[in-house]
C-alpha cells in the first residue's frame, strides 16, 4: 500500500495538515521549546498508526548546512498523538510554511505526493546504506516528506517560502510493537 498526500485547499483544522497552528493536542510537547511545527498525518492513515496522528516538527532555525543531519541526532522530529485540531498557536509554526489541509492524490495522480507513506522508501540517490544506522536500531520505513511533492503552480505555488531541507526527503522509521502498531517515529536520514 502506497498513500500519497499533498498540499490542498480549504486548510483543514482536523486530520491531515500541514503549517499553521500545531494540533492542541501537542501544543505544551518539550520540543515545540526547541523545534516548529512542519505537518500532521491523518489518524488511520497506515495500520502501524491506528486511530492516532504523527506530527513533523524541525528545529527552529534549522539549516541544510547544519550538522544534526544524522540519526540518532536529526533536526527533525515526529510525535504520535491522538486525534487532536488545530490549537491556538500559530507562532508554534515553522515560519513561512502556509496552513493548507494535506490530502490524499488521486487514483492515476501523476504528481509527486509530498508525503510518502509506504513499505519501502523512494532513494533520491539510491543510497540503501543511508538507512543502516536506523535500521540497525531495529526501525523500519514508515514515510517520508519528500520536497519534491510541493506545488510550484496554482493557488498552493507560495505554501512554502523556501525548501526547508535542500530539495531534499526526510525519512522516519519506527518499530512495531506485538500489536503492529509505532509508539515511537524517528527521523532516520535526509537524502537529497
């Protein structure tokens, strides 16, 4: 199974979205001290996933050039939480990143998705050894956000204000449990 979700309007204040105000239900996670929030997957949106969200967060003032570029100590971040709207802190954004809801493409869709959720990731540069140091912690792929699937024409061509890690994908992995489910997502590499 192969879902792919991109940037699409109205914004949505539930399920899959992207930019604006983070889901309440995170808005008081230590991390949003340190990081912003990028994007939320839609609960159900694999099994490993069930009835939860998993939010992408990125260090404030991250910069490609920077050195947290490698699992374990990545610039970017993933929680699972409940199903939870939109809060009331936008600040908590990363800055120029637009609010837009995150939906699933079409069936024949030729567009590239800006989210991959998938068994198996797709290599920008076919580096499979990329993913040792995760794998070797016993993760495995869940999905990727990959920029290549943000919109460069139409109503979305300004969603983001730059690229935020070079053109590149973000990789996150995690271990299923005995009931298949991930309590914890990692960020496992960039490949750009």
């Amino acid at each position: 199974m192969v879902l792919l979700l991109t940037p699409a309007l109205p914004d949505a204040p539930t399920g899959g979205r992207l930019g604006g105000a983070p889901p309440r239900a995170i808005e008081e996670h230590p991390w949003l001290a340190t990081h912003r929030y990028v994007l939320t997957l839609p609960a159900g949106c694999a099994p490993w996933s069930a009835g939860r969200e998993v939010s992408v967060l990125l260090r404030a003032g991250f910069d490609i050039g920077d050195d947290d570029l490698s699992y374990p100590a990545m610039a970017m971040r993933a929680v699972v939480h409940r199903p939870s709207p939109r809060g009331e802190r936008p600040e908590l954004s990363w800055p120029g990143l637009r609010a837009a809801a995150l939906a699933p493409l079409g069936t024949g869709d030729e567009r590239p998705g800006l989210v991959r959720i998938a068994e198996t990731p797709r290599l920008i540069q076919q580096q499979p050894s990329y993913a040792a140091a995760v794998e070797a912690d016993g993760h495995r792929f869940l999905f990727q956000v990959d920029e290549e699937g943000w919109p460069v024409e139409g109503e979305l061509e300004d969603v983001v204000a730059e690229y935020l890690w070079g053109y590149g994908s973000v990789y996150f992995y995690g271990t299923p449990g005995p009931d298949g489910l991930v309590d914890e997502v990692v960020a496992g590499f960039l490949d750009s």
